[in-house]
C-alpha cells in the first residue's frame, strides 16, 4: 500500500469523479485507476462504485474511508512536526477533538486569533476519546475538545460550549406528536441507536440517562456515522438522539429533548491540557485566549479584547 493510492482515493471520495480526482493529483487518469484497482485488491473490497453519471463510495468504502484520512492526517502531522523542530520560529498549535465537537463554532472562535497570532500554524486532529487521551500524555496535541466528564486524566480544563440535545423519534408512519413528552423519563420504549463508541455519544447518552434516573435502552447494532443514525429513525429501526451540531438531515421528527425538570438537555464540551504546555508562549497566549475571549464570542458579545501576547519563547 503506498501514500499515492490513499491520496487518490480521498481525492475521488472528496470529489465524486475519477477525472477530476486525476486533474486534483496531477496524475493521469489510466494511472489514477490502476491505483485504485491495486489498493481495492489489496484491501480486498471496491471502495467505489463507478457509473457513466457518478461515482459513489461503496458501504466498504464508507467504512474504510475514516482510516485511509487517519493515515493522510498521520502524515501531514509529522510533516508539521518535522518543520516546527528545524526552525524553532515556526509556531505550530495542534487541536484534537471528539467527532461529537461543532467543528463551524470551532472555526468561527478562531478567526479573531488567527487575526491576532498570523504566525502561528494551526492543525486540527479529530480522534475517538481514547486516541485522544494518548495524544494528550504524549504532547502530540496541545489542547483538546471533549465532552465534559469523560476524559479522567489529569489535565487543567474549561468549559468550552454547551449544544442542545433532539430526540429523533422512530419513523412508524406517524408524525412526532406520537412521542406524548420529550422528556428523558417519559420517552418512547423505541431503543436508541448509538455508534460503535469512541467519540462520546455513547458514555455522554449514558450518563446522563443515568443523572436522570433513567435507562437508556440501545439497539443491538451499531451506526457507523451521525448520518447513519437518522437514517435508521427514518427506516423504523430505532430512535436516535443526537446534538443539534450533528443534525445532517433536514428532520422534522427531530424534537427538541428536555430533563426531568423541564430543562433542556445538553451536551457540554469542554477544553483540556496538560499544564506543561504553557512552556511554550504561543500556546500559552492560545490557553489565556480560551479562558478570556472564547466565553466573550460564545456568549455572542459584538467586540471582544484579546489577551496580550507573549513574544518570547
């Protein structure tokens, strides 16, 4: 297996056509193909199927395809790695996050800092919680975004944001008014369908059914994507429940989940480091910029002031 075919295939994964996959990887297209056969007979599956209209990812493909970027993500990493030890100016602040974190607040909190701080470099890593914890101990990533309370590590932390929680009601050929309460203890027996784990939804659900004295009650079987999840409400299999950042389909069974006490549900992210990364200044300033201005942008304030700068180290 070479970096050259997984290049290929997310160039055809992100752009749906063999042709401009070759023009995006200035190869040719016989070349681009004969990639793809060689790695799909290696993997042992087609990762996509092609037709004269369009070109879709196959459901091995759909699979696959989270690993084949891990591998990319793995190699632009140490790439950004390798520059930031040759030439110590090079700043370079590393982010990892849980797939359940809004990625387009995310953007949006940076601007301001990108503004301020144009020399330093920023890389984003997403990662399952586990991935992520590793990461942490092993200063791979400066700081990370998880959901509140499931990382037990010794990190400093601050609470970054809070996304509202909907119940996606089972799809019985009836409208949501079949759900009698959107509250946790008064919810349909329909059993909730989860991810295979890793990114929080699970032990985040688990949680807090259990703060409100509640069973959660899961389909046996697994969804590989937030999308899959929708899906499946939509084909009867189960309910689903899922934050409003995650919501990928235009859903009108989608309503809004509430706590026992009328409360609306949650989840809570959280930011987290280690407190030796405050060695280093740039990522020291980025540490006093979410403690200070990201509370200021989240609470949706038009002018914020950034916290001076450290220009040593």
């Amino acid at each position: 297996m070479k970096l050259r075919q997984l290049q290929f295939a997310q160039a055809i994964a992100e752009s749906r056509s063999f042709s401009q996959a070759a023009v995006l990887c200035h190869a040719t297209q016989p070349t681009l193909s004969n990639a793809i056969s060689q790695l799909e007979k290696e993997l042992g599956g087609k990762l996509f199927t092609r037709t004269t209209r369009k070109v879709d990812l196959t459901p091995f493909g759909t699979y696959l395809l989270p690993y084949l970027q891990t591998v990319l993500d793995g190699r632009a990493e140490m790439q950004k790695a390798a520059e930031a030890f040759h030439n110590p100016a090079h700043k370079l602040l590393r982010i990892g996050f849980s797939p359940l974190v809004d990625m387009k607040l995310l953007d949006r909190i940076l601007v301001p800092y990108r503004q301020r701080y144009p020399d330093v470099s920023i890389f984003f890593k997403e990662c399952l919680l586990d991935d992520l914890s590793q990461r942490l101990s092993n200063n791979v990533v400066d700081i990370a975004i998880v959901p509140q309370n499931l990382q037990d590590a010794p990190c400093e932390r601050f609470v970054f944001y809070s996304d509202e929680l909907f119940y996606l009601s089972k799809d019985i050929g009836q409208s949501p008014s079949v759900v009698s309460s959107s509250r946790i203890s008064s919810l349909p027996d329909d059993p909730i369908i989860l991810t295979g784990g890793g990114c929080g939804l699970n032990g985040s659900l688990k949680a807090l059914f259990e703060q409100q004295g509640a069973i959660l009650q899961t389909y046996p079987g697994q969804a590989v994507s937030y999308q899959a999840i929708e899906e499946w409400t939509e084909l009867g299999i189960g309910a689903g429940i899922l934050p409003k950042a995650k919501l990928l389909i235009s859903n009108e069974r989608s309503i809004p989940l509430h706590m026992n006490d009328g409360r609306r549900a949650v989840f809570t992210f959280e930011w987290i480091w280690n407190c030796t990364v405050s060695s280093k200044s740039h990522i020291a300033d980025f540490v006093d910029y979410v403690r200070t201005t990201v509370p200021i942008l989240i609470g949706g304030a038009a002018e914020c002031r950034l916290p001076a700068r450290r220009d040593t180290g």
